[in-house]
C-alpha cells in the first residue's frame, strides 16, 4: 500500500472515477436502504491460479463489484468497494498495514456514513490486522467486519462468497458500536480474541476466550514529549527449553519498540538460565515487555510462582490473557499513540476494548 491515502484507494475498475464520487449505475443513497463500503487489501481471496502459483487476479476489482453487487442487491443494501493499491499478500503484511487500513477507512466513513464496514484481507495475517483494528477504529460509528477466503474466488468449491454474504450481513445488522468482527466459515469471531488455527479448513479461525466484560474505551491520544518516527514494531518470543539468555537478546537485535514474551502456563519462564534475569532487566528498562501465555485458554498470574514474580519484578507487564495477535496490536496501538511508562503499563492492564479480562 502506498503512502499517501489519496492514492491508496482505487474505484472499481469500470471508469476509476474519483472514489468520492457515485458508483455508476448505483442509485443515490436513501436514509430506508442501508449502506455498506467494502475495501478489498488483498489475499487469496482476490488471487487466480497461474503456472507459477496463486497470483493477485488482475480482473479481481469488476470480479469483487459482481460478487457484492449480487449478495447486496437482494438484500437491499447499497455499496461501494474500494480497493487499497497495490493488493498486498498478507504473509507480507509489516507495522504500518493494519494501521494504513484504519486510516483509509476512517477517512471514507467520515465522508460517506455507511451502515457498516466490510475489509477483505489474506488469511495468513488477518487475526494480527484485525485485533489492531478493533483499536484503531473503535470509535468509528458502524459496525467493522472483516473477510477473506482460504480459496480463491474462481475456485470451483470457494469459501469467498460465503464468507462475503456472512460480512456484508453483519455489517449492516449489528450495532453501530459493535466490536470489529471476523466473519469467517459461518461464524463471527470478536477480533481481539480472534487466532488463525487451520491451514485449509473453511473454519480457519477459532477465539477460545469471550469478549472481556464492561471495556473501557480507547483511551485519548497523549501528548509525548517524544513523538513516535513511525509504526512500533512489536516482536514476540517464545519460551521453550533449549532457550538461553543469549537467545532472548538475540531476539531485540533489531531494535523492535516493545516485545510480547509467549511464556509456559500462567506466567513461567526459564529464570534459572545464566544471564535470564539479568537480560530481562535490561530489556525491560529501553522497551516494554508483555508477558503472555502459551496456552490457547487461561490467563497469566505473574504472583502464582516465584519465576513468575522474577518477571514482574524485572519490569515485566502482565498481559492477563491477551492473544499473541491482540497483545501485538494493543502494544503496538498504544505506543504509537504516545503512551509510554506506567501509563502504557496501567493502560496495558486495562481491558480496553473487550480484548481481556
């Protein structure tokens, strides 16, 4: 995706008018017939099978116009598609992604007042993006749902229309202020408990863990006196027991802004390795350090044991029973907004958005 949002969008491909502009053949908007804005980012959904492997589809934007001109119509909802160019394979997807996303939709939904959202996205990364934009657009008025497919559109046994039909549905029924969603093998999923758990399955995604209760919103952006130079790149590492101190540091070679350590059961790690303790001190004095579990279900209790105090008192914050894909988002969402020290910490132990408990 490209820098500037005005040229990240691009119409459908029939004329490519301005994206501001009424779709042709679309009637003019009526307060009686819901609205949806769709915005394709690429993945297979939008792929074709070539010699060399799945391909981004170059006749994918008239494709996707068809597909939800047809599920729209009969339901009597209006729509525009917006495609964020070029279309990104979301194994490729980096820091900036999820939050060019948000921008893009952002600025449309300001503009144009849909009934809801629908985002179209590769399933690799989806789970990462989609938690990271039920931070970013919380406030955002309508609901945001978010799609894909594990086979391409044209495939003879496509999950793509389905899964379309599901989003496009959703979109325009659940509540304005509804938590961005994942619509995915008839399920809908909350975003921010959302994982990746099957290769091939149609059912390619699973949140073990509820919605947290009673969220406390996006909290307001903060003054900081040191403004980030661009999107926090969050890393995660995980425990296991060949794992040495020299590995752990290894892993922040890179200079990452905030780090998300994947520990054993409810907040262990391997404290009497050489150097562990004193490693994690370090880190934690230039870079927040969340601690997670490794266990699909459960929370970390960083109290329960002594290893685990060890972590706490190294600095480590604990991040109750956040996901690896919503502790990278949260993190990542919250530096960029300038949080920093106890505020990022008490901020971080929040339940914010339904993402823990």
């Amino acid at each position: 995706m490209q820098a500037e949002e005005s040229e990240t969008l691009s119409p459908p491909a029939e004329g490519r008018r301005a994206i501001s502009g009424r779709m042709e053949g679309m009637p003019e908007s009526s307060p009686q017939r819901p609205s949806v804005l769709v915005f394709a980012t690429g993945g297979t959904i939008g792929m074709r099978e070539t010699d060399a492997g799945l391909s981004p589809d170059p006749d994918f934007p008239e494709i996707l116009e068809s597909l939800v001109g047809g599920i729209c119509r009969p339901l009597g909802i209006e729509h525009r598609v917006n495609h964020l160019l070029p279309a990104t394979d979301s194994a490729n997807a980096d820091a900036d992604t999820a939050p060019r996303i948000a921008r893009a939709v952002r600025a449309r939904v300001r503009t144009q007042r849909p009934r809801g959202v629908v985002i179209t996205h590769g399933t690799d990364t989806l789970a990462y993006t989609a938690a990271r934009l039920a931070f970013e657009l919380a406030d955002i008025g309508a609901p945001v749902v978010v799609t894909g497919s594990q086979l391409p559109h044209a495939a003879p046994d496509t999950d793509a229309v389905d899964n379309l039909t599901l989003a496009l549905r959703a979109s325009v029924r659940a509540a304005p202020g509804a938590p961005v969603s994942i619509a995915f093998g008839g399920e809908l999923l909350p975003a921010v408990r959302a994982t990746k758990q099957d290769t091939a399955s149609r059912r390619a995604f699973r949140a073990e863990r509820a919605l947290g209760p009673d969220p406390q919103g996006v909290p307001a952006v903060a003054a900081a006196e040191d403004p980030p130079r661009g999107p926090a790149r969050i890393l995660s590492f995980r425990f296991v027991p060949a794992v040495t101190a020299e590995d752990l540091r290894a892993a922040v070679g890179g200079r990452p802004d905030g780090l998300v350590l994947e520990c054993y059961g409810s907040g262990n790690a391997p404290m009497a390795r050489p150097g562990m303790l004193g490693t994690l001190r370090e880190l934690c004095a230039t870079l927040p350090v969340v601690a997670i579990t490794q266990c699909p279900s459960g929370r970390i209790d960083l109290a329960r044991y002594a290893v685990g105090r060890e972590l706490a008192a190294a600095g480590v914050i604990d991040g109750s029973d956040l996901t690896p894909e919503a502790a990278i988002a949260k993190l990542g969402f919250l530096l960029d907004r300038g949080h920093r020290g106890a505020e990022l910490r008490g901020l971080m132990e929040r339940n914010l958005v339904g993402e823990q408990v």
